[in-house]
C-alpha cells in the first residue's frame, strides 16, 4: 500500500463529514517537520478537505505563501533572531561540542539546552491557548481533528479544550520516552535499543545493561527539563485543582502517525493506535533533467548517494567539512548535493587535494522533487 493514500485514509476514518470533506486544523512546527508535512495536507485538500494551518508569527518556513490552506496566524512573544541564534547553538553543541565531553558534560549542557527550548515552545504556545480571541475563533470553527507535529507541544491541550480528535505524526522521541510513558507503548529494554543510545537488537550484555540504564536516565532529562514545565503550565491554563499531566493528555491522542516502516526499525511491539506512514511525504516521481539524467545513467551499478545538511545547518568548520569530503571520496557511488555545502568553500581553507577527489564524481544543485 502506497504511504499518502494510506494516512489519508486513517484521516477520513476520523472525519464525520467524510461525504462534504471535514475541517482539519494543523499544530505549527518548523523546518523539515513542515517540509513533511505539507504533502500530507496537499493531499487532504486535494481529496475534498479544509486544512487551517496554525502559523506563528515568527517562523523560518511556515509562511502563508500556500493557496491551498487557510492559515490562522497567532503572536509570538519572541523575536525570530533570538529563536534562530538558539538553534545555531543547539546545533553547534550536536555537530561540534558532544564528540569532545564526557557524558556528565553533554547531559549538563543537553539538561540547559532542553530547557531554554521549553521556555521558547511555551511563547509560541501562549499565542494560542492565552489568546481568547483566537480560541473563541477555533471553537467557532468547529473542526473535526487536529492534527500535530509534536515537537512543539500544546497540540494535546489544544486539542481537549476544542473537544476534537488528536492524530500524531512523528518519527521518534527520545529513547521512545513520549511513546512509552504517555502512549504505554511496550519497550522491553533486553531487545528494544533506546533511541539515540547508538545500539542494535543484537546487543552484548553489557550493552543491555548499558541499555537497561540509558532509558531512566533520559526519562529523569525529560521529566525535570520538559513534563515538570508543561504540567505547570497545563494545570494553570486549565484552572483545575487538580494536578494536570502533561505525558497523560499526550498519550490520549487517537492515533499514532509513525514516520517509518516496521522493517526500517528494530524488532518491537506496537499498539493497535501506532500506524506505520514511512515515507508519507514522498511524491510521484518525475522525469528529471537531461543533465541528472546523464549523471545517474553514468554512474553505473554503484549507483548515487544523495547528500544534504537538512534544513536548519547553515555553516561548517574547516574540519567538518574536510571530513565530509573524506567520507564521500571512498564511496564507488557518485554523490549528488542537494545542500548548500559548497558556499562555504570561498571562507574555509579546505584540503584541495582531498576535494579534488571528491569534485570528480560530485554534481552541485537542488534535485526536482525537492524544496
């Protein structure tokens, strides 16, 4: 079964109005996250539906720019630099600073980072459920589901105070922590390697012990930098006396978008709710240019590898950038950059030789289908 008329399916089964095409309204997120998702919601339209799409008002991809949606735009208490120089460091502390810490120092360093992100999710999520203009706008919409990228979280909350259906989408959380405390999700640790932890099923018994280990730890990380913030935050926006949980209201979503495939993953359980949509944001594919047409023809049965830096790095050291190259002169297959790794060449002083290498078998350029 192909994965776009799969999820759509999963969609309509959720919609009341199947017949007229329902309302769907879609969480905000950033980068590749919206990349993904647009096909999606490119789908829905073209399948009868109303998709409002919940855009911030700062944001570095989701612009309004889409005819095919309406957008609802919301304030942001925060300014676009503030948020971008954030994610510079982020970024510079995953790709430069953690191969040269110790796990005390990166977990320190993860533990700060993580809760400067949650202070920033919780501006962008003020804009909407401390807004009674805007909530009184969404109920009187009266959509049929929501439908959430969580990595920015208040889709949950939202989506209970509307009284509407809550999908899913996602690839992973980390060491599985939002699928199995919130969605109850079996991770046996004798089998199931943690995400991020770098193992296989096939472990020693000091990696399951390693293993065994790592899930707590990332548990302790999440629950003092992420859920002990948004249960504060979800117990004083509801005005209950009672303690609200934030992992609670994440896990009574309906259905679980996961962005992969059974045989891409290692072996595991998964419940009935957790649907498998690897590759959703794929499109039909497309005769490509005369001149990538030859450069695939040319490069025999070794094939091509595809290189991007994905959509939020914007810079590289020397030393990256070298080691990069070292990496992809090995490989028999021809290499096709889809990033914007060569404008950094003019500032950084590379190793020509090496580059020379590579150069040989590396065409520069955005392939067709991709954005």
């Amino acid at each position: 079964m192909e994965p776009c008329p799969s999820v759509c399916i999963l969609l309509l089964l959720c919609l009341g109005r199947s017949a007229n095409g329902g309302k769907v309204l879609v969480w905000y997120t950033e980068g590749s996250h919206w990349i993904n998702m647009k096909p999606v919601l490119e789908t829905l339209v073209d399948r009868g539906h109303q998709v409002t799409v919940l855009v911030p008002s700062i944001s570095m991809f989701m612009t309004s720019d889409q005819s095919l949606f309406h957008y609802e735009a919301f304030n942001v208490s925060l300014s676009l630099e503030v948020f971008e120089a954030f994610l510079d460091k982020f970024i510079h502390f995953t790709i430069y600073e953690m191969d040269y810490m110790n796990y005390f120092q990166i977990y320190s360093k993860f533990m700060d980072l993580l809760k400067i992100n949650i202070q920033f999710s919780l501006k962008f999520l003020d804009g909407v459920v401390k807004s009674e203009t805007m909530l009184k706008k969404l109920k009187g919409d009266n959509y049929d589901m929501l439908l959430a990228d969580p990595i920015f979280p208040g889709s949950d909350l939202t989506a209970d105070m509307l009284g509407i259906p809550l999908f899913l989408s996602l690839r992973f959380s980390v060491a599985h922590n939002w699928e199995r405390l919130c969605a109850q999700l079996p991770a046996p640790p004798s089998f199931v390697p943690a995400v991020l932890s770098k193992l296989t099923d096939k472990m020693t018994f000091s990696e399951r012990v390693f293993n065994f280990l790592f899930y707590p730890l990332q548990d302790i990380v999440m629950e003092k930098c992420i859920w002990k913030e948004l249960d504060e935050y979800y117990s004083h926006v509801r005005g209950k006396r009672t303690h609200t949980s934030a992992c609670e209201m994440m896990g009574n979503a309906d259905i679980w978008l996961m962005r992969t495939y059974w045989d891409f993953d290692f072996p595991r359980p998964f419940l009935p709710n957790f649907k498998f949509v690897g590759g959703v944001h794929c499109r039909p594919a497309k005769p490509l240019p005369k001149d990538i047409e030859e450069f695939v023809q040319s490069s025999g049965d070794a094939g091509i590898v595809v290189f991007s830096l994905g959509s939020l790095v914007k810079n590289l050291t020397t030393e990256k950038a070298n080691m990069i190259a070292s990496g992809l002169a090995q490989v028999p297959q021809k290499v096709r950059k889809v990033s914007s790794f060569y404008k950094y060449e003019h500032c950084l002083k590379l190793n020509w030789e090496l580059w020379a290498t590579f150069n040989k078998k590396l065409i520069s350029g955005k392939l067709p289908s991709i954005k």
